[in-house]
C-alpha cells in the first residue's frame, strides 16, 4: 500500500518543520575518519560489506572537518593528541555531534597514566559512548542509531 492510497486525491502531505530537519540531519550524517588505534579497524569494519553503514546515509568517511558533522574518536587520545582533535572539531560546521568509539576514549580504558587523557569528554562534548574493548561493529551501529533517535527528539528552540 502506498502513500498515493492512504492519501486518496488529496495529494498533501503536511509535517511539522522540526520533524523534517531532525529526519534530514539523521538521515545524512557525514562521519569524519578519525581512527587513533585498535577500535578504528572495527569502525571500518562497520563501513565494509558486511555491516553497511550507508544504509543510515553514511556513505563514506570524509577526510575533512569541513564536510562531517558527525566525529567518531576510535581509540585512545594522548595528550598531544588533545589540541587536534579540539581543532577539528571546532573546524566542523554545525550542528555536530561526537561518538566515543571504545573504552580508551570513553574513559582511558586499561592506560591510566598521564599520557592518556582519561576520556575525550575532556576535550570535546560526547553524545553517544559505545562501550567495548575494541567494540564489535555491531555495537557502533547500535552508538549511531542510538544518535539518531536523539537527533530526532530535538527540538527547534536548541537550534541556536
């Protein structure tokens, strides 16, 4: 049954702003690659046949902060590593969201020492954390569908 039966010969469909943006925003998310160790093998396993991560509108991971609005950080972030990851993502247009891929940028994972920062929530703001050690590509596709449905919930007044 298609749409032209449910509608009759009205040929309107009516839908409120907020809906349409938040389905647009979630249905075409660009992720920037941004692998930094052992969980960034399973985020391209995400990307491969077997998984297909373009079936959310994720097509291909842009080599540039300038065409993503969505950053995976897979893997550990060292404290050098810190002013880059804030540089990229202060380079990203908005709206912008973050995944933490892995228990090392969740929260340091097994390096507990000071060359590690402890969380990359330290650096940058992290919507959606994917638990695992490195986690499966499963669990990075349950991460994104788990932001979409945030992105979907937001309202017009958080816009700006």
């Amino acid at each position: 049954m298609g749409l032209e039966q449910k509608l009759g010969e009205m040929g309107v469909v009516t839908a409120k702003l907020e809906d349409l943006v938040n389905w647009s925003r979630s249905s075409a998310m660009w992720p920037m690659l941004f692998g930094l160790a052992c969980c960034a093998i399973e985020m391209m396993a995400a990307q491969a046949a077997n998984y297909d991560m373009s079936r959310f509108g994720m097509e291909l991971m842009r080599p540039s902060p300038r065409q993503s609005d969505l950053m995976i950080v897979a893997g550990r972030v060292s404290r050098k590593m810190a002013p880059v990851v804030r540089r990229l993502y202060d380079q990203m247009p908005d709206p912008k969201w973050v995944i933490a891929m892995g228990d090392c940028a969740s929260c340091g994972g097994v390096f507990n020492n000071y060359a590690v920062v402890q969380g990359v929530d330290e650096i940058v703001p992290v919507d959606v954390y994917v638990a695992g050690c490195p986690p499966r590509p499963e669990a990075l596709i349950h991460g994104v569908i788990t932001l979409h449905e945030k992105v979907k919930r937001e309202k017009m007044k958080d816009w700006a």
